[in-house]
C-alpha cells in the first residue's frame, strides 16, 4: 500500500471534474450522507461521510444529511441521534439540510400511481415466498406474474386500498413492470411498495405500505437535486433501476457513483452484526470502545482528524479490499504523538523504598509535556522516598537481553535519579512486594556529572502523592483477521476474542492526573495513548488505552521497502 501525504485525485473527483466541465447539472455538485437509522455508525461510514462532505467541500458544493428511513421496524430516534453526532464529531456540516426519505412519502406515492397509469407497475398478489420463486436466477430467466397484466384501474385500486389498510402485512406489492427475462434480476419487476402494519418513528401510524430501497432512494435523490449519488459497489447492479425510475417518470436525473466499502481486518463492518454484539451482551453497547463505531472509537480516545486521516490515505478505489488495522493505530498515533501531554503512570505497580532519601521530604523535579512541541511547556513531579515503578521493569534474575532494574544494578528515573537496587523484599509465599534502592544525589534530572552510563530508563510515580486509577487494556476484538472466517456451521461470534478487555485497577498515576475530565488524551510514558473514560469520577478515574506506543504498521512499512528493495 502506498501512503500519500495529502489525498490525490481519486475516479470519483475526476467524473465530477468532467461533469462540471461539460455542463451537465450547471456545473453544480450536491451530494448527500444517506444513513439508514437502524444503528450506530461505524468507521465504514466515516469513509462515506468523508468522501460525500468532502467532495461538497472540494468543489464548493454541498452535501445533505438524509435518514433513508423507509424501514419502520428496525429503525429507531435513539439512532438518529446518534447519527447526528456522529457526523458533527468528525467534523462536517450539513447546515440547514437535514432530511428523511419519509418526508417524500405523499410524493413517492403519487410518483407511483404516474408508473401504474403509465403501465409501468402493478399491484402483485404473489407472496413474497412466489415472488422468490418466480425470480429466476442468474443463469434462468423469472417467470411472469398472473397479475402482471391486470388492468391500470384495478391496481390503481387495489394500490389506493393497499395505502388505506384494507389488507394484511404481505398479502400484496406494487411492482414495478420491466423485464422478468433481464439478465439483471433487479430488474425483474422488483417490488417498489411492501404491505407494513408498523409504526413509524416520524410518520406514525400515518402509512401502512412503505416504499422498498431501490425506488425510494433515487426519488429521494432526485427531489433533493443531488448531483452525484456516491454509494458502496453492492449497488453498482442496481444503477440500472435506479436510471430507469427515474427515465420513467421523467424526473430531474442524479448520476449515481459506486466505490469500494471500507474493510478492516480484526473486525466486523455492518450494523445488523454489531447490534448482535450489544444484544448478546459480548461488548458493553455501541459505544464500547472496542467496537469501530464511531461512538466506540471517540470513546476510546480516538480523534477525528485520525480518522479522517485514515479515510484521506486508503482512498477511493472500484475494487474492494483490507486494510489493515494497524493503518489506523498509526494514524491515531502521528497525531497524538503531536498533541497529547507527556505524563507518568505506572499501570502494574511495584513498590520501590529509596533507603538512602530522607524520610518526610518531597521535591519538585521538572518534566517536559511534550519533547515535540515545546509550546506545551514543563510541569513539576514530587518525588519522595516510597515511589512505584512497573513489576516489570525489575527481573530477579534477568535474561540476556533485560536492562531495566536487577539486584546490583543500577538505572535512571526519568527526569529524577539513578537507583540502584540494593535488597528485594518477598512475602511468606516468595512474591516480591518492595524494593530496596539507593539514589545517587548527583544524578538529579537523571543526568550522571561523571558521565557513568546507565542501560535503561524507568517511568515512576511517587506513592504518597499518587492518584489511584482503573486503567483498562484494549486487544482487538476478534481473534482473526477475517472475523467473517470461522468453522463451518458456526457464526462470526465464535471467533470473539475473549481477552479483549484487561482491566487494572491498582494503577498509579501521577498528581497532574488528578482531575483529568473525560475525553483528555493522554501519553502515558512508555505504555501508550491514554484517553479519560466517561465512566471516569473523581473518586475513580478511568481511563481507556487507546494504542500503545509500538508502531506496527511502520515496522510493517519498513518491512515491505526492505522487501521491495
Ligand atoms: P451496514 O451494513 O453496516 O448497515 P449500510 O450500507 O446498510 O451498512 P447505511 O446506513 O445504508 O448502511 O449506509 C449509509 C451510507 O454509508 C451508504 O451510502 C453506504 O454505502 C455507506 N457505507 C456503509 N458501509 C460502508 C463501508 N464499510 N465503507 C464505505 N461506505 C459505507
Ligand atoms: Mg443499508
């Protein structure tokens, strides 16, 4: 994969280019957002948000924010909601230009009795088992319904009855009279109206026929005068009907656009999966911050210049494809290595007792929040003599290639002193609750005057001042790439990972934490990008790991030009 610094041209700006060259639409470009509000959106969806807001933006056009809610019983306010959010988080405006499909519910019903005067649909008695059935398939022509051709006044009839509630969910549909040979089975005289008794989150009891996908996107398009309809590949077989409704009823015509949905290894992509997730109680809800929601990746800690950055790098392409994870965490990174606030906590404490530092004495040592950007200036760490460092950092019996803290040997505290670990303190039971060091005055700042080189730098906090906290670890979600890849017979829940949430609740952080507030971002020297939890109180912060700080993807990069090479 290739990594642009700033997006190029992709085929989409360049069709629009054309357009705008010959005239077509006057040179006007209008897209639109069209959620559906049946969940929450997810990082697939800030691929489409960035590219439809983008391009508005791009060619000084605008872009609409339309709920496509033609599906009364999966969709829900609760989504709507979230759906506004969502988009306004990431950073994009749709002004005064927010609509619904079913505001154009009369129209599209007028639209349909102009096709069934015109012989152009028809009232269907078919079941929708029949309606399969007939269909056909991809290398079988359908078969034509029994109603097909009854006469323009019975269904304009039954059409109007349909709309009246005079008959049950399903015992009828209007279709649309094309063509039940077409090697294009969505245009075997698709259904444009379905028979639903259901409440409606806007439109209430008012309607009990709702319009299918197909029909009531392109109307949607055409009356909201959107210039391109830019849409995932799946539809790219359904642009002929899309052109043919609107051919047919002789309407303002958009230029419908398809590309490529975005996928990401180690996770699913679709809200119908996702709502299976909440439901079935193997994450917290929509917004946990393992989920690629958006709400779970803000959650998390993630930004949206992140985000957007990652939409900007992978492009716009025809052919679908992965990518990788870790192309995400190094965008996260590259822009919280600029932003985020140096500080020190220590995630697995283990207790250090300085033996050679008096007793009730605490200093201010200076410390840098942030070496890349100097603008963000110093802060002061107390130090004392009880102070913690991570159970990790001290080997008993260290392996060859271990150079942090050893019996005898000595290391630096950053922005503090040497210590030397002098005796390791264990319980009746042989764990190790504390260490014995002593300091080196000399070496305050965590520089030695006489130039005595030491292996390793430890991260630290000083006990007597430390801020307790719950610290919860992140691993992906599920345990293979392709989450979809599971045994036969089983669903994509089989391959949850079940480690994917570690939480630490003896963490120790230092003083300037203490009143951290939800949504700060953080460094945590040496363990990763820290983010504040929303369950976070003063008496108990939280905080989510958003990534570590080992980069991957650069290793991955590096990999493939040494390959190359
Ligand atoms: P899901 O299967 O997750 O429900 P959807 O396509 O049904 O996705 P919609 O609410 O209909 O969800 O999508 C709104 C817009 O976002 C559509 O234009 C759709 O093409 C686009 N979109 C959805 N998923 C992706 C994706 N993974 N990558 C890029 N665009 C996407
Ligand atoms: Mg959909």
């Amino acid at each position: 994969m290739t990594m642009p610094d700033s997006a190029p041209s992709n085929f989409i700006q360049d069709l629009i280019t054309e357009d705008i060259k010959t005239g077509k639409y006057e040179g006007r470009v209008h897209t639109r957002f069209p959620p559906e509000p049946n969940g929450y959106l997810h990082i697939g969806h800030a691929k489409s948000i960035c590219l439809n807001f983008g391009i508005a933006k791009k060619f000084t056009g605008l872009c609409n924010l339309r709920f496509d809610d033609t599906n009364p019983t999966k969709e829900e306010v609760e989504y709507v909601e979230s759906i506004r959010e969502d988009v306004r988080w990431m950073g994009f405006d749709w002004e005064d230009r927010m609509y619904f499909a079913s505001d154009y519910f009369e129209q599209m019903y007028q639209y349909a009795v102009q096709l069934i005067k015109a012989g152009k649909a028809y009232v269907c008695d078919l079941t929708a088992d029949e309606i399969r059935q007939y269909r056909g398939t991809l290398t079988a022509p359908g078969k034509e319904s029994l109603y097909r051709n009854r006469s323009v006044e019975e269904s304009l009839n039954l059409f109007e009855r349909m709309r009246a509630g005079e008959f049950p969910d399903g015992s009828r549909t209007l279709r649309a009279r094309i063509d039940m040979s077409s090697g294009n089975i969505n245009m075997r005289d698709p259904v444009m109206y379905r028979i639903l008794h259901a409440e409606h989150h806007r439109t209430g009891t008012k309607w009990c026929i709702y319009p299918m996908y197909d029909y009531a996107h392109c109307i949607s398009d055409s009356i909201e005068g959107i210039t391109h309809s830019i849409c995932t590949l799946e539809f790219e077989d359904h642009r002929p009907l899309y052109d043919w409704f609107l051919d047919q009823l002789d309407i303002y015509h958009p230029r419908q656009i398809e590309f490529a949905r975005l996928n990401l290894s180690y996770t699913i992509m679709s809200k119908r999966k996702f709502i299976q997730l909440v439901d079935g109680g193997h994450v917290r809800g929509w917004d946990d911050p393992r989920m690629p929601t958006i709400s779970g990746l803000r959650r998390r800690g993630y930004t949206p210049e992140a985000i957007r950055n990652l939409c900007e790098r992978i492009g716009v392409a025809k052919r679908d494809s992965v990518v990788d994870m870790a192309l995400l965490e190094y965008c996260i990174r590259e822009d919280l290595n600029k932003k985020a606030r140096r500080v020190m906590a220590v995630l697995k404490p283990l207790k250090v007792v300085i033996i050679n530092y008096p007793e009730g004495t605490t200093e201010e040592l200076d410390a840098i929040n942030n070496p890349e950007d100097p603008g963000m200036g110093m802060r002061k760490v107390p130090f004392s003599r009880v102070l913690y460092i991570e159970r990790e950092d001290f080997r008993e019996a260290p392996p060859k290639q271990f150079f942090r803290l050893a019996p005898g040997r000595e290391v630096r505290l950053r922005y503090a002193y040497y210590i030397t670990c002098v005796n390791v303190v264990k319980d009746t039971d042989g764990e190790i609750t504390e260490l014995h060091c002593t300091y080196d005055p000399a070496t305050r700042g965590g520089d030695s005057p006489d130039g005595r080189k030491v292996k390793a730098t430890l991260h630290w906090v000083s006990a007597a001042q430390a801020v307790e906290a719950e610290v919860r670890l992140y691993d992906y979600l599920f345990l293979n790439p392709d989450p979809e890849e599971v045994e036969e017979g089983k669903d994509f829940r089989f391959g949850i990972n079940p480690n994917s949430l570690e939480t630490l609740t003896t963490c120790k952080l230092e003083p300037a934490l203490a009143d951290a507030t939800p949504g700060e971002r953080y460094q945590f020297e040496r363990t990763g990008y820290f983010c504040v939890d929303t369950d976070s109180s003063m008496e108990k912060p939280v905080f989510n790991r958003i990534v570590t700080l080992k980069d991957t993807w650069a290793k991955i990069e590096k990999g493939r030009k040494e390959e190359r090479s």
